[in-house]
C-alpha cells in the first residue's frame, strides 16, 4: 500500500503573519477555512512540492515555533538562496557538514560552502521560528526512486533536467565526434536514469 505525504502541521503563533510569510515567499495558497470558534486551517504548497503545508488556529498542540528540521529539496542551492532573500526569508550562507552525511542539529559543525549534491544545506526560519532547510539534490542515489517512474513537479524542474541533459549530451557527442541523430533518444534515457540513479547513457 503506497503511503505519500501529503501536509505538514507547523504551529504558529498569529495565523495571518504565518500567511503573509509563507504566500509572500510565492509558495501556493491553497485554503483559508474559519470553523467555529477559533477554529481556523491554512493550507499552502511550496512551488513543486506534492506535499503540503497547514497551521492556523487549535489545529496542533504544539508550542509555536517547535517545528525544526523541514526539509525542502532544490537543485540550484545558490538560485534558492538569492530567491528567498529576495522575498525577505533572510536565509542562513549556504553550508555543508564537517561529517560530511547530512548535517548536525542546530548549527552544530556548518563548514561555509556548498559541497554537491545531498551535501550542499541552506536555513531559513519563518516568523514563528519553525525552522526550515533547503538540501540540494541534482543525483538521486541508486534506488531512491523507481527506474520505471519518471517524473517531474513542475515546469522549472523539467526545464532544469534537460538542462543537465544537454551539458551531458554535449560531453558524449564531443567524446563520439560527432553529432548524435538519435538525440530525443539518449535525453530520455539520461533523464530516466539520473532519477532512478543509474548508470547514465554511454
């Protein structure tokens, strides 16, 4: 039985700052819904995410700005930075760990500097202080996802795959000498296989 998740609760304090926040940083507003009482639910989507945000009022238990350690996935962790800056998130200098496998809690062990893909970690915390990560991911490892699926959130992730694409299917024509006819063919398998994390077309 497949399990997907689907909405993450991030407690906040006074729901309309959380909201001018989160939309502010151009992530979807999906619902504003007032029950009774103070009842209240606000979804919103960060762009290509399939999964969701929620907070409001009476809708968790926990102490505004306990949520730490929510991870969003980018694969240009410079561009995320600059754009979240842009929309007044004031993030962290992009970092990676002194033990090199994920990073240490707090701020713990940050070494100034990107360092590839999974390796490469900016933070941001909204008004609350629930505190978020972006991870740079451009190489999924072997068997993180299905070989037989591929897909892609949105237009921009696509667009930024066959960018990839490309740079590669320049380096095998240059070591081929010469122009591949078949080139709609080995995009496909490279985007295929940098997904699943297999070996690349020859």
């Amino acid at each position: 039985m497949d399990m997907k998740l689907e909405v993450v609760v991030v407690p906040v304090a006074d729901v309309d700052r959380a909201k001018d926040f989160y939309t502010a940083l151009g992530w979807r507003l999906d619902a504003d819904v007032a029950g009774d009482g103070d009842f209240r639910v606000v979804q919103v989507t960060p762009p290509g995410s399939p999964a969701s945000v929620i907070f409001g009022s009476s809708v968790t238990d926990q102490a505004p700005g306990s949520a730490q350690g929510l991870h969003l996935i980018v694969d240009d962790i410079g561009a995320a930075h600059d754009d979240l800056a842009r929309h007044g998130a004031r993030p962290s200098d992009v970092f990676h760990d002194a033990g090199g496998v994920f990073h240490h809690a707090g701020t713990d062990a940050r070494v100034a500097g990107p360092d590839g893909s999974y390796g490469s970690f900016l933070s941001f915390s909204d008004p609350d202080g629930n505190g978020w990560l972006l991870q740079q991911v451009t190489a999924r490892l072997p068997g993180r996802l299905d070989p037989a699926t591929t897909t892609f959130s949105s237009a921009d992730d696509l667009a930024s795959a066959l960018r990839r694409a490309a740079a590669a299917h320049g380096e095998h024509e240059a070591r081929t000498g010469g122009e591949d006819p078949d080139w709609p063919d080995w995009y496909a398998r490279y985007l295929v296989s940098e997904q699943a994390g297999t070996a690349p077309p020859a």
